[in-house]
C-alpha cells in the first residue's frame, strides 16, 4: 500500500497555478525523486508534502491519513533544506536537539539520541561548534544528523547538495543512498541535477510547469520516455532528437534523415503509431548509447548501418564521443575509445533503431507502436 | 622613458602622494578643532570658579581647578523655583528612557519579524505606512497627542511620555529590524517550524540572538534621541515627570541671581554624559557584531 499519497493536488498564488493536478504516491521504504528545470513547482510541492505551503485543492495523505490541516511539526516528518538552515546562535548539539527540546524531551534523552546520531554521521568532534565555524560539507552533515535524530517516518530532501562542490556531491550522494538503504524511511528528494535522480530514486517524477510530465522507475523513464520534454531532461549527454520525414515504403513506413554532404540516410521505422504519420514529419530520439561504430564482425542485430560525417571527437576516458549532424541537428554517438575514429572522416555508424523511439513534433507526445 | 626618467617620475609621484596626504590631515585636525572647540570651552569654564570665567579668557585653561561647579549642578543648584540640582531629573529620564527604548525596541522586532517572515496580504501597505511615521515632524503631533494623553489619564506622567516616544520611535525600528530580517534565512523559520517552534519561541531562539548589531544599532538610535528630546519633554511632562533636558533648560535660564556659567557649563555636560557613554560601550559591540557578521557563512 502506499506510504504517501499525493491525490489531484492544485496549488495556486493568486492567478498563478504553481501545480496542476498532481498525482504521486510511494511505497514505505520508497525513494522518490521530484525532477524538473528550475521554477517547475518541484520544491513547492515538497512544501506542500512538509506543510510549510497550502494547498488550493487535493489531498496529501501519509499513511492513510490525510494531513493537508497538520501543521508541519505534527506530520512526523524531518526536512534538509538546501542551506541547510543550520540555526546559527546554537552549537551543533543543540541544532542537533532542538526539535526534541520543542517536544519537551529531557536533557539526558536529548544528549543520547544526538550522540548516537552524531557517532553514525561521523560529526562527533563538531558537536561543540557553531555551524559558522563548520564547513560545507560539514553543515551538510550536520543538516542530515539533525533530520536523522527526530527518526521522523517521512524524509524530506529539497537540493540537498547543490551547494556542495562536484567531488563532495558525489560522496554525499552515495552516503545518502548508502543511509537510505540502512534505514528503509521513505524519503522524498527534490533536485534539479538528473545524474542524482537516476542514481537516488526508485521512483522519479518529472516536473515542468507545474504539471507532472511522467511518473515511474529510473529505468523507465530514462528507456521509454513519455514525451519529448523527459527524453530531452533526462540523461546525459542528452538523448538525440533529430526530425525526420515519414514516407511509405512498402508494408511499414520507413525514415529520410537529412545528412550533411550526401543524400538522405534511410532508417526503419519499426512502430506501428507511424502508420499515421506517413507524408509528415516525425522527431526520432535516439540515445548516444545506441549508436556506436560498426564492430568488426559486423553489425548486431536490430541495427542499421549509416555513413556520418564526423565533425568533432570527444574523448571522455572510458568512453569517447563523436558528434555529426543529422536532421540539422547536432548528434552525439559513443564509441568505444579504441575505435580510432578521426574527425572530418566519413564512418559508417550503426544506429541500434530497436531503441528508438518517436515523438509528435506538434504534440511532443509520444508515438507509440 | 628611460630609466632616470622613470625614477624621476616615480619620485615626483610619491612626493604628491605625500604632499597630497598632508594637505588631507591638515584638513581633517582643522575640521577636529574647529568641532572639539566648544566641547573644549565647556569642559574647561566647568571647573574654574565663577570670577574667573568673568574676568575674561574663556579659552584659558584653569588657574585655580575646583569641582563645586559640578556638584552644584549635580546636587544644588537652582532647577526654576527649587534648589534641587539636576539628580531628580536625571531620575526622571532614566525612567522614561530605560522604558521607552526596551519596549520601542521589542515591537520594532516583532514588527520585523512579521513583516518579513509571516508576510500577509497588504503587508508592504502597512510597512510603507509605519515608514511615513519616519517623516512626520515632531511639531504636527503636538496637538493631537496631547488630547490622546488626556483621554488615556497619562498627562503630564512618565508613562505618558513613554507612550509618546514608543510610538514615535516605532516607525524607525520597525524599519531597521525589517531590513535585517529581510536578508535573514526564511529557511530557518521553515526548518524551526518542521522543529515545532510556535510564533514567539522563533522569534525568541531562532531571529534574537542573531540580531545583536541591529539591536545595538536601534539602541544606540532610539536612546539618543528619546534622551536629547526637548520637545515632548517641555509639552508633556509635569514637575515629577520632567526630564533633564527640560530642567537643563530650566537651570540655565533661572532668573534669580547671577548666572552661574561654570555650573551651567557643568549641567550641560551632565546632561549629554549618558549618550556618550552609549556611544563608547556599545559602538564597541557594534563593531563586534559586524565583525561576527562577516565571517558567518
């Protein structure tokens, strides 16, 4: 059964719909990722969830029980924020207690549950000191320990660790996992930076505009997005969108990709949705993932072989990149480093089309086979 | 250019630089002077006797020191008809100070407080009004005023003149505790709220104890000029309620007998001591504050 749910909720500032409908719920033990462009409503719906903002319309339940009237300190739940809000007149210790000192808990109770949290974190030797005297990464740490030590039933995350540098990022981010996975308390994570919702959630959500673009695993999100706004936010580099003409060509429709310096490559079309679009455009997404060079015993099966023009090699260690143009549009294909490919050579590289996948350039809806 | 040239030049310029900064500092002891120069005569004047400020040389330095005169003025001397000195008015100012600024103060706070951090709908309205307060001159609430302290049963008392300068002083401390909340995190009234910290317990533990400079700022502000006030004080106040400033004025335009200058020289200094003292203690913490503000993250 569901640990939080989110039913048709709608919040509004003035004439302003800051979130249209949104449903959500996760499971107990659950991770979700809210994920979206900055101003998409991601943190006003966590707001919503902690209490801090109302709602115009809809129900958060958490646990079964609505709590849209609780205030925020009754919904058993604890919040990092992105600053950290570490209370800057109290020492480390007592930013750690002070939910519990609120409560009314005693000093002797408050000073073990702190020290036990503090211990787990590794924040011990910091107890005494003031969050001004603390580091970024070291306020982060204490950020969490003071979430940690209420032992709340719902975690809230908003951006965590944008304010970290890019190899404490990482570190935190596998500590937060690590964390999650020890403790098993649902959490909900607000972030802006897709690397960290593929690699935190069980659960994303992508926002834009205050709408829910799509709800689902990781890995469903990332291989079968539902329109062309996921496809493009998630995953980096970014998928692929090139246009392409859709024309009859004997019992299923095929593709013409405009190619620089030769005539167009033809690509097969492979879903049944295309029936429809035949004499019009269609936008082809394709991750770089699925096209690579062509191996030495020849293509694998499901791909077809496309002669590119290279115009830029972008080695990345383990993995290098290659971008052309196809459909006027730039193009990314990776390639393994060994593959000694030179820009301004023209290679045959295969294009793995039972990845594809088809958009409505109108719509930007999915086509679906 | 050659290198002598160069050299010269160098020269030439670190000579203006010096010529520049002497003609700086001659400047600034010129502007010293020229305003230490009556603190200088009245300090000087309040401890010679009497015939010897009338024998001429206000500018001389004491032939023979005495410090009746400060004692006079202290303890002795003529405040209008009663020989008193200026101790019971400087009671009566502490009494309407110490009050006035605590409670002017404390709303200031929760004003700012609210205005930032519990924004409601016309909130900028009644901020914006509260700041006209900032630029009503005193002269224009006279009148009104002191129908409102009839009606209260507060004229002539030193609540009354409590009431008159906290509500005087509200616009300008509300201001200054309004932009310094503005810049203070809004993240951490949500964090202390997710704590369960009610209204007054965030405003107690979480926004005062980061709010020392803005605190000394508005002190040092509303104590110096709730204790200057000369107008309010004459308009409101009567015998037992009267300031110092009033009895200041009183002592020095006394009619009966000679004029006493080193004993008014002495009041007058009396009566502007406690400000100074503000300055030097708290402008130290003020300093400290800012200080400890700029290493803050």
């Amino acid at each position: 059964m569901a640990f939080l749910e989110i039913a048709r909720l709608h919040k509004d500032y003035g004439p302003v719909e800051v979130l249209r409908d949104i449903d959500l719920s996760i499971e107990e033990g659950g991770f979700l990722v809210l994920v979206g462009p900055s101003g998409c409503g991601k943190s006003t719906l966590l707001y919503t969830i902690a209490g801090l903002e109302s709602v115009t319309r809809g129900e958060v339940r958490i646990d079964g029980r609505t709590v849209n009237d609780l205030p925020p300190s009754k919904r058993d739940i604890a919040m990092v924020f992105q600053s950290y809000a570490l209370y800057p007149s109290m020492n480390v210790a007592e930013n750690m207690g002070f939910g519990m000192e609120m409560r009314g808990v005693p000093k002797a109770e408050r000073r073990r549950a702190v020290a036990e949290v503090a211990k787990t974190l590794q924040i011990e030797h910091l107890l005494e000191r003031r969050p001004a005297q603390l580091s970024g990464g070291q306020r982060q740490r204490v950020a969490m320990g003071r979430a940690l030590v209420r032992n709340p039933r719902l975690f809230l995350f908003d951006e965590p660790l944008s304010n970290l540098d890019a190899k404490l990022r990482i570190e935190m981010r596998t500590e937060i996992k690590r964390l999650h996975q020890s403790l098993g308390t649902t959490i909900v994570y607000v972030t802006h930076d897709q690397i960290e919702a593929m690699t935190l959630a069980t659960r994303i959500a992508v926002l834009k505009d205050g709408v829910l673009q799509q709800f689902g695993t990781p890995a469903e999100i990332y291989a079968d997005p539902a329109n062309l706004f996921v496809a493009d936010f998630m995953g980096s580099p970014p998928m692929n969108l090139i246009p392409a003409a859709v024309r009859a060509d004997g019992p299923s429709p095929s593709l013409l990709v405009e190619r620089a310096g030769s005539e167009p490559a033809a690509l097969p079309a492979g879903v049944k949705g295309l029936d429809a679009y035949v004499g019009r455009e269609t936008i082809l997404g394709i991750r770089p993932e699925a096209i690579t060079e062509v191996p030495a015993d020849g293509a694998a099966n499901g791909s077809t072989v496309v002669d590119c023009r290279i115009e830029v090699v972008e080695p990345a260690g383990a993995d290098t990149y290659v971008i052309t143009h196809l459909g006027g549009r730039e193009v990314v294909a990776r390639t393994s480093p060994d593959c000694g490919v030179r820009a301004g050579e023209t290679r045959p590289l295969a294009f793995r089309m039972d990845k594809a996948v088809f958009f409505d350039p109108a719509t930007h809806d999915r086509i679906r086979g | 250019m050659s290198a002598a040239a160069q050299d010269t030049a160098v020269h030439t310029a670190v000579r203006t630089g010096r010529l520049a900064r002497a003609a700086i500092y001659a400047g600034l002891l010129v502007f010293a002077v020229y305003y230490l120069l009556p603190l200088y005569v009245m300090v000087v004047n309040s401890v010679k006797p009497l015939d010897e400020i009338r024998s001429g040389d206000m500018l001389a330095l004491p032939r023979a020191f005495t410090i009746a005169p400060w004692l006079s003025a202290w303890s002795t001397a003529q405040i209008g008809v009663e020989p008193t000195g200026l101790v019971p008015y400087f009671w009566n100012t502490i009494r309407m100070v110490v009050p006035a600024v605590v409670i002017s103060t404390l709303m200031g706070a929760l004003n700012g407080y609210v205005l930032t951090k519990w924004r409601f709908r016309g909130d900028t309205v009644l901020f914006g009004c509260l700041l006209f307060a900032c630029f009503i001159p005193f002269q224009i609430v006279l009148i009104p005023m002191a129908s409102v302290l009839g009606f209260l049963n507060l004229a002539g008392t030193t609540a009354g003149l409590v009431l008159v300068h906290v509500v005087y002083g509200l616009g300008f401390t509300t201001l200054f505790f309004r932009n310094y909340y503005d810049a203070f995190p809004t993240e951490l009234v949500k964090a202390a709220q997710i704590d369960g910290a009610g209204f007054f317990r965030i405003f107690w533990r979480i926004l005062l104890p980061s709010s020392g400079p803005i605190i000394v700022v508005t002190v040092i502000w509303q104590f110096t000029n709730v204790w200057n006030d000369f107008l309010f004080g004459v308009s409101f106040s009567d015998y037992d309620s009267m300031p110092m400033t009033v009895a200041l004025n009183n002592l020095v335009s006394s009619s009966t007998g000679v004029k006493e200058y080193n004993v008014h020289f002495a009041g007058a200094i009396l009566a502007a001591l406690p400000t100074l003292v503000v300055y030097v203690v708290s402008g130290r913490y003020f300093v400290r504050g800012l200080m400890a503000g700029a290493v803050k993250g």
